[in-house]
C-alpha cells in the first residue's frame, strides 16, 4: 500500500490565534504555575482580557491573549519581571509554527 502524504493548508483562523501567541522564557529559569503566572501578566500588563499561560518543553513557556491589543503591550511594553526573574517574550515565528492539516 502506497500511502499519499496528507494534503496541508493554513487555515485563517489557526494563523489568528498565532498572532495572538508570544513565546517566552524566564530568565533565570523557575518552575512557574500556568494560572499564577497567567493572572500576574494580566494584572501587570493591566490587559483587557484572558490570559493563558502553559509550559512548553524545554522550559519555553507560551503566553495566549484574546486580542491584538494586549499581545501588542506584552510584547513591546516590557521588561517584565516575575518573582525577581526577566520574562522574555517573543513573537512565534514560521520555523516555530506547527502545520495544522486541515480536518
């Protein structure tokens, strides 16, 4: 049997909630609980929505808003600071994105 490659596409709204997805890092490194971070950056970036926070491999963390505006300040507003380490942030980029086959 043959098996053909799955057929790949983006898809628009997949690419929104990319952009609306910093990846970070706190230097130096500390565990962190998700919902205590995720609440802190909300307080201090003063944000008008949800912000969710999960720990990726490798000690990277990924910071999601719910809209442009809030991602913009985080990502342009710092330093950031959290429990006396840097929060580092950066924007996802094309070799960070995952391909997302379309169902």
């Amino acid at each position: 049997m043959n098996e053909q490659p799955p057929n790949f596409e983006p898809i628009q709204e997949a690419e929104h909630v990319i952009g609306l997805t910093l990846k970070g890092h706190i230097f130096p490194r500390q565990q962190v609980n998700e919902e205590t971070l995720a609440n802190y950056v909300r307080l201090q970036l003063k944000t008008s929505g949800v912000v969710t926070v999960r720990v990726l491999e490798a000690g990277s963390l990924e910071f999601s808003f719910i809209n442009n505006n809030d991602c913009l300040i985080a990502l342009e507003g710092g330093p950031w600071f959290y429990r006396l380490s840097w929060i580092l942030l950066e924007e996802w980029s094309d070799s960070q994105t995952s391909t997302i086959e379309k169902v």
